[in-house]
C-alpha cells in the first residue's frame, strides 16, 4: 500500500473511534433520564386523579361526605344500593381514613370512595364507570430480624426496649406470653441478658406495623439460661405454644391476668362489707383489673365462648368454656370483640375495657369458675399448658436444632441491634 493510501486509512480509523466515542455520553444521558414509575395506592394511578384524604368525623355518613364533594343524593343512593352487598356504607367509624379519587377538571367530581377500617385493609367504591365495590389488602412483608441486650442497673427490660429504637411488644411478649410462669419481669437483675429472633410486620415495605411473633428466645436470669422455641402444635385451630430445648412448655393453662399491665383494684372477697349498702355481707366473687377505658381484655386461655350479650349489673361480658372443668368472665367491657360460639386462643383480644352494669369505675370483673363454682384465681394452683405429644415431639426437637445452633451463635452486644445483611434471607410474605 502506497504511504498516501495508508494515511488516508489512518484518518478514517480515527473518525470512525471518534463518532463511536462521541456516542458514548449519548447513550448514557438515555439510560441516566428513564421515566419514573407512576405512583399507585390502593391499585390507582394517583396522577391520574385530584386526590382527597381525610378522617370520618363525628356526624359523617357516606351520603354526606360525597354531598359535601358534590353527588347528588340520587346518585348516592344508587352508589349505596349496588354496593351494599360487598360493604355496609353505615359502618363507617370515627377517626379512620378515607380518600376520595376525583376528577382532573374544575368540578373535581368524585369518582372513587376508598376506606380503611385499619392499617391492613380498605373498601374501595368505585364509581367512575360502572359502579363496583370490593375489600382488598395492602401488601405486608414480615421481616426477620435479631436483637440483644443487658439489663443495666434501675433499668426495667420496656425502657431498655425503646433506648435501643426496638418496640415494647418484645418486652411485653417475653413477658406475658413466653416466660410469665418461668421468669418475673418486675424482679430482673443488672446483668440479666437476651438474645431473640423475631419478624417484623411492615405494610407497603415501608410502614412499621410492630412485632409480628418471636421465633426463638435465650434469656439468661441469675445466670440461669431459659430458652424459648415457637412451634405449631394444632394445625387446624393454629395453636402455637412456647417450649424449652427440652420440649417442656412454659405456659401455664391460664394467663396470670385478662388485662397487660394493670392493677388489681379489688380481690375475690367472700367476706365483703361496703359503708355505701350499711356493711351489709356483699360477697365479691370476681377479681377487678383496674385499667383506662378501651384497654384490650384478653382470653386467659383457649376456649369457646358461650355467652356474649349484656346483663343488668354485669354489663357486657364474656363467657367462655376452657375445658370440663374449667370456665372464665369478664365484666364491664365498652364493647365485645367476639360472639357466642367463636373458638378463641390464650391472649386473643376478646374485649375492651369500659363501664357498662354496675360499676364505680373502668375496670374488668375477672370471675373463674371451676367445677361450676367460683375461686380465686390467684389461689388455685392452675394446671399447665398442654404438653407437647409424644408424635410431634421428634418433629420439634429437629426442628428447633438449628435454631438454637443460630442463636447461640448471636454474640452479646453493649445493647446494639443487630439487623440481617442484605446477603440474609430474610423472612418475607406477601399477602
């Protein structure tokens, strides 16, 4: 080749490597300027409408909140009338959100009704077309995490809980539901320590809901090593218990009180005088947990219930049948949260604590029953858990090996939480 061919080649090399450089930062500004994804809630396109949130009111009803936007009152009856089979527009409750989907014009006309009767639900009445309604769920992950902690000197486990940036429903946890009858909270000693693994709840993958359950705990008391393991004993009635490395359960049949935390305010009394009625014999058969008005009132053990109504001095209540032997009620409730003939488990919220019959303050009367007659709870030497059946308990011991090889791996910490890698599996269900 002729050296005036061969520098004309070289020139055209060079342009050739020149445009593709050139085209480089072109294809980078495409791939640096991609278009967002739209933002959705409750299966919307939110850009797509002028959107209005706000809180049922005191006074509010369906009707007149879509007045209020503009409805008139036919459209509103035909709206409630097709959607009345799938939600009932008179359950609306004071306090919980809704929001209204209008139209992107001056009218601002509502085309969609979207309620939330709690965190996890909402009720959509769609109206933009045709008229449709249905309940659907926000997505929820559950989380799996780890934690430690060293009880300090004047320092209760709950204030330890939240210094860490942890929820107090751990505390609560390990204390009424898993080491009630094996460990007393009130009594911890500086030095007494924890290792658990529990799952948090999370709502969209970024609202923090609590403490979903706890999987596994090691709390060292007095130097003394308490393991707990959760594992499923009834599949159908999912029943799940607390047992130690030796598959002993660590409940009692019955919880210690109905209500967290509360006090006692008066005891069973069969010898009772009161000045109000002259010291006349008022035997009091129950035992009252003193606790501010709407406080959970839990099932003290698995049941079914045999009476949910109102009764003149009783007010609410709640009955329930534990076994042949054994039944339980609870007095006063603001408002009943299970109807006769439900099958609750130890702990389930079956109640609210209030003032209804005869009562001088917001309490529950807890009143125990034993071969049809009432005791004192705080008297009887209550039965134990269930243990666990010879069958599963092969199943539970393989079970529980390689948690406990987990746990005894997590290293104490100064009071840090340790949260799992990005490379962790993390335990999560989309629902």
């Amino acid at each position: 080749m002729q050296p005036k061919q061969l520098l004309i080649a070289l020139f055209i090399c060079i342009g050739f490597f020149s445009c593709k450089e050139e085209e480089k930062p072109e294809l980078e500004q495409l791939q640096t300027f991609l278009e967002p994804e739209p933002d959705k809630e409750f299966g919307f396109v939110l850009e797509d409408y002028v959107v209005k949130r706000d809180t049922i009111r005191k006074g509010d009803s369906f009707g007149e909140i879509l007045e209020r936007n503009k409805i008139g009152y036919p459209k509103i009856f035909n709206i409630a009338e097709k959607a009345k089979d799938s939600f009932d527009i008179r359950k609306l409750q004071i306090g919980k959100p809704y929001t209204l989907l209008c139209s992107k014009d001056s009218l601002e006309t509502p085309r969609c009704f979207i309620y939330q009767p709690n965190k996890e639900e909402y009720v959509v009445i769609n109206f933009q077309d045709s008229i449709h309604a249905y309940t659907s769920r926000k997505p929820i992950t559950y989380v799996e995490k780890t934690a430690t902690g060293i009880i300090p000197d004047g320092m209760g486990i709950s204030q330890l809980m939240i210094e860490q940036g942890l929820s107090p429903r751990l505390a609560y946890k390990m204390a009424d539901e898993i080491y009630a009858w094996t460990i007393d909270f009130r009594r911890l000693q500086a030095g007494d320590r924890f290792k658990v693994i529990y799952t948090d709840k999370y709502i969209d993958d970024s609202v923090y809901v609590g403490v979903h359950d706890i999987k596994a705990v090691y709390f060292e008391h007095k130097k003394e090593p308490f393991y707990a393991f959760e594992f499923e004993t009834d599949s159908v009635k999912q029943i799940r218990d607390y047992f130690n490395d030796e598959a002993k359960n660590l409940r009692r049949a019955f919880l210690k009180a109905p209500v967290q935390f509360s006090r006692i305010s008066s005891r069973y009394n069969l010898n009772r005088r009161i000045a109000y009625y002259g010291y006349k014999l008022r035997p009091h058969k129950g035992t009252d947990f003193a606790a501010s008005i709407g406080t959970p009132i839990l099932a003290t053990a698995n049941g079914t219930v045999t009476e949910s109504t109102r009764r003149r001095g009783n007010g609410k209540y709640v009955k329930i049948r534990h076994n042949a032997t054994y039944s339980t009620q609870y007095l006063h409730m603001k408002a009943q949260n299970v109807k006769k003939g439900d099958f609750v488990k130890q702990g389930d919220v079956i109640g609210w604590i209030g003032m209804t019959g005869n009562t001088g303050g917001p309490h529950v009367c807890y009143r125990f029953w034993k071969n049809g007659k009432q005791v004192d709870p705080l008297r009887e030497k209550l039965p134990e858990a269930k243990p666990i059946s010879d069958s599963l308990k092969v199943k539970y011991l393989d079970y529980i090996a390689p948690v406990k090889v987990r746990l005894d791996n997590i290293q104490f910490e100064d009071n840090k939480i340790e949260l799992p890698s990005e490379s962790e599996t993390l335990t999560s269900k989309i629902q």
